[in-house]
C-alpha cells in the first residue's frame, strides 16, 4: 500500500507538470492570435500556474459542483453516516470524510479531495434507496481505501484539469482554428511555440484521455482488497458491485471527465475495452471470490 500511495504522489507531480505545460502552449497560442506578442508567454505561465495552484486546493469543491452534490446530514442520512463512523474504527483513517449527497435514479459513488485531511465520499440517491446495510458498507470501505491510497488526490485534479483542457480546446478551436491572421511573424514572438500551442489546441482531447489512464484500473482491484480488509466481508461488495453494474438508469450528472472517478462506469452503452478506465465488473468480482 505505502508504494502505491508513494506512485500516485509522484502521478499527481507529473500530471500538473503535463497540465502547466499543455496550457501554457495553448494560452500563448490564443495570446498570439490576439496580437499580444511576447507579453503572451508570460500570460500563459501565470494563467498555468494559477489554473494549477487553484485546481490543486479547489479540486473537492469543483468537482462536488460539477456533480451538482449536497451534504448528507446525520438527521438525514443516519444510516449512511453510522456506517462510516463504524468503517473509521477498522480504517485506521484519522480524518472522517464529509459525506455528500447526489439527487440521481443511478447508484453510484465516488471519493475525491487532495487528501484524507479534505477527503469526500459522494454516493447517489439510489444507492441509498437500492442497496442494503453491507453493500452499502463495502461501498463506503472501498471509497474510503481510494481515500487511504491517496487515490482521490490523482483522481480529482485529473478530472478538473481534462476538463480544463476540453473546454479550452472547444472554445478556442471553433474560435481560432478557421481565423486568417495576416501578420508578419518577425515581431510576433516565438513562432515555433507558437505552432506547438496550436497543435496542442487540436490534440488536446487525445491528451485529456491520457490523463485519465493515469488514473489506472491497478486502483480499483486495490481499493476491493483494501474493502475487504475493512469490513471482512467480500460478499456485501461483491452484492453491491453487482446491482450496481446491472442497473440500466443513467448518470445524469457523469461526464467523460469524472466518469473515471466512480466506483463503477456511470455509462450503461460503453463496454470495457483497453481505454476504460475501469476494469470488467466480472473481473472484480472474481477477484473478490478469491480473497475468501
């Protein structure tokens, strides 16, 4: 486990490094193309490095708006936070998450913050409504593992910075791509960053996918495991893991970049292939089997 956690400190390091450089090159692009010149460079640094810094200290709450959550009050949702006061004590965690509730017809969970000190589990309306005391509870254990592998940290900035890139790609291709700049490239500033910057602006999708598989499929065998150390009872993952995967409602507030970050693919029409970010369902559960 301390491994894997020193391996997801590391992709994290190296994903904001790749973030900073991506839009740096794409905002110097969309500077130059407004006639700044050289000034351009030191925009995108400081439009990077602030994108950057604000992802990294924000990253709970963007994606908590982005899935539209609430808090799960203990007058509320008493089940919900009894089972996590229980799976604390077998944890070994010293900071207990905040609980959040999203309004969605599909269960479905997830766990994001850039550490267990500002850690967040984040379940579905329907997961409360369709799964009993012990799925439940193998649900919460597996989010709370991601949470003690430092998982969430790498999961949540990559999910705010692909969306970063995708929106900066839509809105500056349709925007630039077409435009003809008559210019005398001479006092422009740096005309080969500058043709980087486009290029990064076209395959910036293909760039947002890589990061994502920086969130490795490795995770998600790992946070089972860890689940069933917590709770000692694989069956009640492996019942929920299986209501889950067979239930036909659609995520309504899933995106292709938070997809990655729930405990099971929120999208009912994708089939797992060597891009997904999530392994086979069967493939999970027949891992769990033979931890009995």
């Amino acid at each position: 486990m301390f491994e894997d956690i020193k391996r997801n400190k590391i992709k994290t390091g190296v994903v904001i490094s790749i973030f900073i450089v991506i839009i740096t090159l794409i905002i110097y692009y969309i500077c130059m193309a407004f006639d700044l010149g050289y000034v351009s460079i030191v925009i995108a640094f400081i439009f990077s490095a602030g994108s950057a810094y604000l992802t990294y200290h924000n990253c709970d709450k963007i994606v908590l708006s982005m899935n539209k959550a609430r808090p799960a009050t203990p007058e509320e949702f008493k089940k919900l936070n009894n089972i996590l006061d229980a799976l604390m004590v077998s944890s070994g965690l010293s900071y207990r998450p905040r609980l959040y509730v999203v309004e969605d017809e599909q269960p479905n969970a997830f766990a994001t913050g850039r550490d267990p000190e500002h850690s967040v589990i984040c379940v579905t309306s329907a997961l409360l409504d369709k799964l009993d005391y012990y799925e439940l509870e193998g649900v919460l254990a597996h989010e709370l593992s991601h949470i003690a592998n430092y998982d969430i940290r790498l999961s949540a900035i990559v999910t705010v910075m692909v969306g970063t890139i995708l929106m900066l790609s839509d809105m500056f291709t349709r925007t630039f791509i077409y435009r003809n700049n008559d210019r005398d490239s001479d006092n422009k500033g740096n005309a080969i960053l500058m043709l980087i910057g486009l290029v990064f602006l076209i395959i910036s999708p293909i760039f947002a996918k890589l990061l994502q598989l920086a969130v490795s499929r490795r995770r998600e065998y790992l946070a089972d495991a860890t689940a069933v150390q917590f709770t000692r009872n694989p069956d009640g993952l492996i019942s929920a893991l299986i209501k889950i995967s067979s239930d036909p409602n659609e995520l309504k507030t899933a995106s292709n970049s938070t997809a990655h970050m729930y405990i099971s693919n929120p999208f009912r029409n994708k089939k797992t292939n060597l891009f997904s970010t999530h392994p086979a369902t069967e493939d999970r559960i027949a891992a769990l089997r033979n931890l009995k």
